[in-house]
C-alpha cells in the first residue's frame, strides 16, 4: 500500500449531497472507538483509483482502539469471513490516530502523517441510500477538494 503524505490544511466539508446538516455532526473521539466495515465507497475523482485503490476494497475493517491505537485490514478477497478477517486485527500495526480539530482525524506511523481525512458521524441514516444512523463518513480532501468518500458501519463496540 502507498503511503500517503497530505501537506497543507485539509479542507472542512460536509458531504451535502448525501445528508442535511442537521443529519450528521463532526466526529469526536467517542464516536470512533470500536471496529467499523465499510458500506459505501465514493470516488469523487476517478483519477485517484490507483494511487488509492486501497480505499476501493470490498473488505475494509476499521478498529479505533480507546488509547488512540488504530488497527486495519483491508482487502480483496471476499472468501474470508468477517471473523477471519478481524482475527487479523489481534496483532499491533503501529499506527495511530487522533482528532486534531473540528472532525479532522490524523493518522500517524512511527510519528510520520501517512493519511489524514474529515470524520462526520451520520446522526440519521438514509434508507434510500441503505446507509445506517450511527455510521461515519470519512472524507479524504486531496487539492484542496473532496475526492474519496468511504461510510462505514459498526460491527462491533
């Protein structure tokens, strides 16, 4: 996987297409914690898809441990059960994360920034959209624009 360095501020956004203001909220710390699968995946520029094709997996598991530990797993192979694949969260990565302002979640390695997005948590979910309340919706923000929209749900606590 490529490791990613966003330089510069990242752009607050709310992804408005989707949900009204008054449907989500920016995430705080207690939000994140638990283990979270992705359920939607948006490219808003198409031309991002190799340098992020991580972010297009079909599995994509997400745990944001109380102590700012963030474990992932993210892949291909739809042939594992969701069990298997969170056995691999049992082992440290090293990485870390933490909410620098307003909903804007660093994510460091080896106190590197590797990733950096906005985190909204989804007050109310869209039934038409098939997106649950209490999901998130993590925005990456590449030149200054919104570009990939990943909305996971929690698995587990």
């Amino acid at each position: 996987m490529k490791k990613i360095i966003f330089l510069g501020f990242i752009l607050i956004f709310n992804f408005q297409a989707l949900f009204a203001d008054d449907e989500l909220r920016r995430c705080v710390k207690n939000d994140l914690i638990g283990t979270w699968a992705v359920s939607h995946k948006v490219f808003l520029d198409e031309s991002l898809k190799n340098d992020f094709s991580h972010l297009l997996m079909p599995v994509q598991i997400l745990m944001y441990k109380d102590d700012n530990e963030l474990r992932s797993v993210y892949s291909t192979s739809k042939d594992k059960t969701i069990k298997q694949h969170l056995a691999l969260l049992e082992f440290p990565q090293n990485d870390r994360y933490k909410i620098v302002e307003k909903g804007v979640v660093v994510i460091s390695r080896n106190n590197q920034i590797i990733d950096m997005y906005t985190c909204d948590y989804l007050i109310k979910g869209s039934k038409k959209k098939n997106i649950e309340s209490g999901s998130i919706m993590l925005t990456r923000v590449i030149n200054k624009k919104p570009a990939i929209v990943n909305i996971f749900k929690k698995i587990n606590p």
